[in-house]
C-alpha cells in the first residue's frame, strides 16, 4: 500500500500538472491533537504552482486542491495546509 504522501503527489499531478509541488507530512507536530492517529499521516502541508489556478480566487484555489484530494479526506486526510497559486507572470 501506498503511503498518502505518494498519494497526495500523484493525484495532485495528474489533476494539475503542476510546476512546482512540495508535500510536507505534519502530523508529528499535531499529536494528541483532534484528528491525529498515532500512525501520523493525517495533517499535511502542500505548496502547489500550476497554471490551473490562473485567474481563480485563493477560495476557489483551496477548494480546487480539497476536491482533487476527496478521497484522502474520506480516508483518514485530517487536515491540509494549502499555498497555490499560478506561475508569476
């Protein structure tokens, strides 16, 4: 099985070919918290660029980066950090 890093990478890859992509695993710094399990994997960071997100709002962004990632949230995903934008220029 996959672990839900790996997991997060493909599915946001596939849906927004993403420029640049950094997944970072938080759920150390959330233990004993609401939503934590002791097997971690349940509070992410993900730092997206993708040329998919020019022209929508931060909201709409974040919304577009949760959708894609149904399926983790339905699965234990706890909590997700999210900083997307589109490419400068």
């Amino acid at each position: 099985m996959t672990n839900r890093t790996t997991r997060i990478r493909e599915s946001l890859t596939q849906v927004f070919a993403p420029e640049r992509l950094e997944i970072t695993d938080q759920s150390a710094l959330h233990a004993g918290h609401a939503g934590a399990s002791p097997e971690g994997e349940t509070h992410f960071k993900v730092e997206i660029i993708s040329e998919k997100f020019r022209g929508l709002s931060r909201v709409a962004m974040q919304r577009e980066v949760n959708n894609a990632l149904k399926s983790e949230f339905d699965s234990g995903l706890h909590a997700l950090s999210i900083k997307a934008g589109p490419p400068a220029g």
